[in-house]
C-alpha cells in the first residue's frame, strides 16, 4: 500500500467517524472542567472506601490502634476531594446544556460538594451494615475460618461495599457515578447489583459469580443467594409509541430469611414470603406463601 494511498483512507475513515449522523447518541462534547465522571478516579474512591470501611484489610496495612485515627482521617479527607469532583462531573454531564452559565456552574459545585458530604457522613452506618453481611457470609459458609477471611477474600463483600456506597449515591439523586460503581463491582467478582435495588441487612451470597439484582428489587433481612441467581424482570410493557416505560417495579420482593439455591430464576414483580427456599435451577414467576419451598423434583 503506498503512503499516499494509506493516507487517503486514514483521511476517509476520519471524516465517516466525525459525521454528526454516525456520532448520534454517542458523543459527549466535553468542557474544560467538566468531563464525564473518571473510572479510574471512580476505583481510587472505591479503593479509598474500602480502606475508610474496613481499615487494615484494604488500604495502608501497617495500620493500628495508635495511627487509626490519622489514616482514616486522611483516607476521609482525600475521598471527599475526589468525590465532590466526580460529582461535579456527573452533574455536568447530566445537565450539560446549562454549564454556559456561570451562577449554574458555582450551584453544582455547591451541590456537589454538599453531597459528597452527606455521603461521607453515611460512612458510620454503611460500615456497620457492611459488619452484618460479613456475619452473615461466615454463618453461612462451613469452609470460612475467621471473618478476616471473609473481609479479605469472599467476592461478596468487595460487591456489596461499591453497591452500598453506590445506593446511598443513588438515593442522593447522584447521576451516574451509582451504576459506575456497581459495574466496576461487577467487572470485578461477576456479581451485578443494581444501585437502586434495596437489599437488608445480614444480607450474603454464595460463591457470587453470575448473580444479578434488578433494579427495582427489594430484600429484606437475612437472605441469602447462592451462583448464578437471577432477580430478574419478566416483561417490559410499552406506551403507545412502542417504548418500554421506564421507572416502574418490575424486579422481585424476598421478605426475611428467604433462601435461593444455584441457578434460579425469579422474574417479576412477585413476592417470595418471609422464610421461603427456592431451590436450584428453579424458574419462579408467582407469588410464594411464607415459610413454603419450591425445588425442582428429578
């Protein structure tokens, strides 16, 4: 190929990827400042999260009583900084069509840093959340030896500390920085929850890999899942243009101590009754009464 040929196709390919027709739907235009929320400023939160939560399992590890108080400071600190950037960022990129305006922009700011704040003060309570999943994955695992083992290795923990920061994001109307947060957990243990989704406390799953919780979806206290659960929607009805409608529930409710085994499928917006098992490769798209079970018989 010769040079001048080579560059005449460089030059063709260019001008089709930069045609506003082709670009529809998927170009952000950027401002200075204000870019779309960065992943991987979005894993030092995660990071600095997880060293804020469960100090010396994640984090700095020469952490101890003496120097507690310095490291968490300084990780609380910092993660206020990044956060109400990445806020910032997402609220500009929710709301790009006003960022011309100057009064606007110093609104967003405020209001980023107001919420990266009340963020931070929810920090007490996700941890002592968090200290109730941990229970209940070493109650429900024979093979777990200690809770350290839990912290620092089970999938479960690492998914449910970015869907916990990332559901009180959610429920700050935070835009997108949530979903990000969530699909970073489940890039990394296979494990999809949704930040909308409301999950109890003494919540755990199992192995974790190929579990997904819908949007919608509520579960209360003391449940657990095992791989491969599905929390699912059955249908989408649309409008009258064709459209699916959006923000309705759509996804299960599992009241307390409800048990679901390898591979289910729960689809729907049923309720699954306090203290109900579900067992494996079981497909379930009706109520359950309290306290019954459904498994598939060989």
């Amino acid at each position: 190929m010769s040079h001048e040929h080579l560059t005449r196709v460089l030059a063709q390919t260019v001008e089709e990827l930069s045609e506003p027709r082709s670009l529809k739907g998927l170009f952000h235009q950027h401002r200075d400042g204000d870019p779309i929320p960065s992943g991987k400023v979005l894993e030092e939160i995660i990071d600095l999260s997880r060293a804020i939560l469960f100090p010396g399992y994640y984090g700095k590890s020469s952490v101890n009583t003496n120097t507690i108080k310095f490291h968490i400071g300084v990780n609380v600190e910092r993660l206020y900084k990044l956060l109400s950037v990445q806020i910032l960022a997402g609220l500009c990129f929710s709301d790009c069509d006003k960022q011309e305006d100057e009064h606007v922009m110093d609104s967003l700011r405020q209001s980023a840093e107001d919420l990266a704040m009340k963020l931070i003060a929810k920090l007490p309570e996700i941890r002592q959340t968090l200290s109730t999943d941990v229970i209940a994955a070493f109650n429900g695992d024979p093979a777990a030896d200690s809770y350290a083992e839990i912290i620092s290795c089970y999938p479960v923990i690492k998914a449910l500390t970015n869907y916990r920061v990332a559901h009180e994001l959610y429920k700050l109307n935070v835009p997108l920085i949530p979903r990000m947060m969530t699909e970073m957990a489940h890039s990394e243990t296979g494990i999809d929850i949704h930040p909308e989704a409301t999950i109890g406390q003494y919540f755990t799953i199992d192995h974790g890999t190929g579990v997904v919780i819908g949007a919608t979806c509520i579960i209360g206290n003391n449940v657990k899942l095992y791989q491969g659960v599905t929390l699912g929607a059955k249908s989408f009805p649309l409008d009258e243009n064709g459209n699916p409608i959006k923000g309705i529930p759509r996804h299960p409710i599992l009241e307390d101590n409800v048990i679901v085994y390898a591979n289910a499928t729960v689809l729907g917006r049923i309720t699954i009754g306090d203290s109900c098992i579900i067992g494996a490769n079981v497909w379930v798209t009706e109520d359950m009464e309290p306290q019954t079970k459904k498994y598939k018989k060989n």
